[in-house]
C-alpha cells in the first residue's frame, strides 16, 4: 500500500502495481527540467516536495538540468551560457527549499556515443506523427516542427535520457505524460527498463483556467501575470495574489488550488484567515475541505482568502528570499535583478 504522503499531489501512476514493485529495490528517478528562467509555485513546491517525498521513500531521486534540451527550444535565444547559469540558479533555489538531490546535466550525456545510439533507435521505433504530438511536453505545436526542425529531436532525447540514466521512475506534471507514455512504448520494443511513471498535479496560472485545458492554462513563467516566483517579494506575492481569478468556485481557482497543493499538503495542519473583528474576527480552518466549503457557501470572502494565502506563501518562501539576497550575483546576470 503506497503511503498517503507519497501519493499527495500525484494525479497518476502508471502503473502502480510497478511502483510498488520498484520501491522494494532502491529504485532510481529522475524529474527533467529546463533552466529556463525563474522558478515558479508548480516547479519549486509541487515538482520539487515530490522530489522530496519520493527520496524519503527511499528513491534515489536525479534532478536532470536539461541544457541541450533548452537550447532546442529557443529558452534564452538560445544562449547555453545564460541556460546554464538558470541551471546554477536552480540548485540554489532547491536547496533553499531543503530539496537535495543529485544533479545531471544534460551536456554529461551527450558526449556519449552510446547516448546518441539510443536517440537513433528510438527515433527509429517512433513514427513522426507520434513524435510531433509529443511535442507538447516542451510547450510547443506540432507545426512548430515545420519551421524549426532540431524540435522534433527534443523528444527522442527525452527518451533517451530515461533509459541512458537506467531509471526506474519518470516523475512531471501531467504536461510530461506524453513523453513517459512513449518512453514506455519504446522500452518494450528495445528490451530496456520500462520506467514508471508519476505524474503530479498542475498548478493553475493566477489568471485562472475555468473549462480551460489545464495544460494550457497551467502555470508559467512565459505567460506573463500567470505565475509567482519563489524568490519574490513580499510586495510581489501580495500584489500578484490581490488580482488573482479567485470565482466562487473550485474548477479553475488557482487561490483554492494553492490552499489545498501546497499549504495543507505540506506546510499547515491550520490555515488561518485573519479579520477585523467586525467582520467575525479570524478564521480558522482544520482541513482545505472545511475552507473549501466555508469559501464556495459565501460565508469566507475571496479578498481574505487571498489575502491569508499571500500571508502563508510569504513565510514559506522567506528561506528563498535569504538565499537570493546573500547570492544575488546570477539574478543580475540574467537581469532578474537590477
């Protein structure tokens, strides 16, 4: 039976009869991520408590900086210099937040032949139809392919790195689903390990999704207003989460989305809304369940709720924003900083 706090955020697990099985043999995973500028809510508390959780239970957790796959699609222009220094930057903020794994960069991999002789065969295995509809694990359209095509590359590579690490455990959100799922595929036709995969929760952007495809609502540091970072200011957060979509619903409610992903599945057994005493004086709240029902009845309001949300992310980001202001020097490189 997979504990409670290993299964927390987890949309799904594919399959979980094979995690259960490899977590009985000090099995190894890996989450891949781009440096591709500042870190936002999804990636530094929800991908990275799960880097967390998944080492607690006794997985030997890799967090691959993928490098090459940046440049290939465009992050900095382009510049491996800049992406890497995001890389470093990276690491910084992880630990920050007490998540320690060990760190591969791409670039380790592509100096092997044996690498790209399994970008070949994968690729040899995979028809362009398939590989163009995994392209949106990078964030991109099929079309794309036709004006750029190093893009079509990106998910051999992926794929590649799965098996050229011998993984057992593919950890993203659920926008990496179709890379793990052909990675799957492709492992059974070659004769390599067939990686589990989990898939988190994504997060979505401050601008709200509604009945939105949740992968293009999520969000992200390239969509401008969508994402608070975790180095930002306590001015930032407040200001980000004050013109939050916060509708008397769940679906879509990124402010809810917060409370119930992040606050009560890592932070708080208690979430306290303050408010004056004319209005009833705080609030105080036992599970996301009790807040979920206060909210939607009318009885909590969306400014305070905001409100205590921006409180609570404040405090958890503090060691965040101590670390950034000692080692200030790649914020300013990149011109995060000024």
């Amino acid at each position: 039976m997979l504990s409670r706090e290993l299964m927390r955020n987890v949309e799904e697990v594919i399959t979980l009869e094979e995690l259960e099985d490899a977590l009985r043999s000090s099995p190894r995973g890996y989450v891949g991520l781009e440096p591709s500028g500042r870190v936002h809510l999804g990636t530094g508390l929800i991908i990275g408590n799960k880097v967390k959780d998944l080492m607690e239970h006794g997985v030997s957790m890799i967090v691959f900086l993928a490098d090459w796959h940046a440049m290939i699609n465009d992050k900095f222009g382009g510049d491996i210099e800049k992406i890497r220094l995001a890389g470093e930057y990276m690491k910084g903020v992880f630990g920050a937040l007490g998540i320690n794994p060990r760190y591969i960069w791409a670039d380790e991999l592509v100096s092997s032949k044996d690498y790209w002789e399994k970008v070949i065969k994968v690729a040899k295995k995979t028809t362009l139809k398939r590989a163009k509809r995994a392209m949106s694990i990078m964030g991109r359209k099929e079309d794309e392919a036709e004006l750029d095509s190093s893009k079509i590359i990106y998910p051999f590579m992926q794929v590649s790195d799965i098996f050229h690490m011998e993984l057992d455990i593919a950890l993203g959100g659920m926008d990496q689903r179709h890379a793990h799922m052909l990675a799957r595929d492709v492992a059974e036709k070659l004769g390599y390990k067939k990686p589990v995969a989990i898939h988190t929760v994504l997060l979505a952007g401050l601008r709200g999704s509604g009945r939105m495809d949740p992968i293009e609502a999520k969000m992200s540091k390239s969509k401008e207003g969508t994402a608070i970072f975790v180095e930002d200011s306590p001015e930032d957060i407040r200001r980000k989460m004050k013109k939050a979509f916060c509708p008397p619903q769940v679906e879509g409610n990124p402010v809810l989305q917060i409370v119930r992903h992040i606050i009560f599945a890592y932070y708080s057994q208690k979430f306290v809304v303050p408010r004056d005493e004319k209005w009833g004086g705080d609030m105080v709240f036992q599970s996301y369940e009790e807040l979920e029902k206060s909210y939607l009845s009318g009885e909590l309001h969306p400014m305070d709720l905001k409100n205590a949300v921006a409180d609570e992310l404040i405090r958890i980001l503090k060691p965040v924003r101590e670390y950034i202001e000692k080692n200030d020097d790649i914020p300013r490189k990149l011109g995060w900083l000024q």
